[in-house]
C-alpha cells in the first residue's frame, strides 16, 4: 500500500528522526567532516527540532557509534567512535529533550531498538533529517519505508558529500521509496 501524505499529519503518529548529527560528521574538525552542505541544514535542523519540542512531536535522535576496530572503518576509516567527542551529538542540539538510538550501521533500523520503540510508541510517520543523505539517511528511510512507515525527508535539512550524492538520495526516496520531499517551512512547525 502507497503512503497517504494527503491525510493531516497529527501529532501523535508522527515523529521527527534525527540522523548522526554528530561532532565527527558536522564539525570541519571531525574525521568524516561533510562540507558546506552540513554547515547549512544545522540552523535548519536546530530551528525544526525547536518547534516539534514545542508542538509535542517526538523526537529521536540517531548516533553512529562504532567500537574500536569496526569493520566499516575499512570503508570510511575511523569516525564516531564510542565514548570519543567525536561520537557526540553536536552542540548545537544540546539541550533538546529526545530519544537517542545508537547505531553501527548505515541503516538506523539494523539492529537496534528503534523500530519496537516506535511500535510502543504508536508512530507510523517519520520526518527524516541529517547526513547523510545518500547514506544513512536514504537507508534508514528505506527501512522504515519497507517496515510500512509513511516518510517524509525534508531537504533543506539533509546534507551529502556531493550535489550529485544528495540528488540521487533524494531522487531514490521519492521515486523508489514513494516517500515525501518537502522543505521544513512547509511543515509550519515553529
């Protein structure tokens, strides 16, 4: 069954997914630094997560979160590794009250409690930001999109590595996924 984005998005099934807005993805001295594009969406993000706390959507918050010696250091050599600065959530999102997931893997969904916490929770929408967008974002998006949650990526508030890497992300969500490609204000949150 296709996703119905036509029906009011209520409060109460719907939750805002926060994607590895961490030091070592977001900051120019972190070990897998994303660019222009991650400077950009963090006031976005911050402004989006501000107004769901105040209208009541919950909030997750995803954290890439390796051990030591983790295989996909082979891929993207070593980022986020447990207990390091590196690993944290950026600054900039301190202060927000918010479900954190931590993750080993590109898609948020594998191995991790998220889906159950979302089951108890009785969400069936998910607003997706972060990084990165062909990347994390895109799979955890497939995976949630395959587990029949209506998603929804806002992109003004999800950054890649290149303009091609982010187009074929979105490209992918909207077409493959059948998920929604909006921007923040369109949500009318604040």
């Amino acid at each position: 069954m296709l996703p119905d984005y036509s029906r009011p998005m209520s409060m109460k099934d719907t939750a805002v997914l926060v994607v590895d807005m961490q030091k070592d993805f977001c900051y120019e001295d972190g070990a897998l630094f994303m660019g222009d594009g991650v400077r950009r969406i963090i006031p976005n993000i911050r402004a989006l997560v501000e107004g769901a706390e105040r209208k009541g959507l919950m909030l997750i918050f995803t954290q890439d979160w390796h051990p030591p010696g983790d295989e996909e250091f082979a891929i993207w050599g070593r980022h986020c590794v447990e207990y390091t600065s590196g690993a944290e959530l950026i600054d900039e999102l301190s202060g927000i009250n918010a479900h954190v997931v931590r993750k080993r893997r590109y898609s948020a969904f594998f191995e991790s409690e998220l889906e159950e916490y979302l089951r108890e929770q009785r969400i069936t929408r998910l607003i997706i930001v972060g990084v990165a967008t062909n990347i994390c974002v895109l799979h955890t998006a497939i995976d949630a999109a395959i587990r029949g949650f209506e998603i929804t990526v806002l992109e003004d508030c999800v950054a890649a590595l290149s303009d091609y890497e982010q187009e074929y992300g979105l490209y992918h969500i909207e077409k493959i996924l059948k998920g929604q490609i909006t921007r923040s204000e369109a949500l009318s949150l604040p």
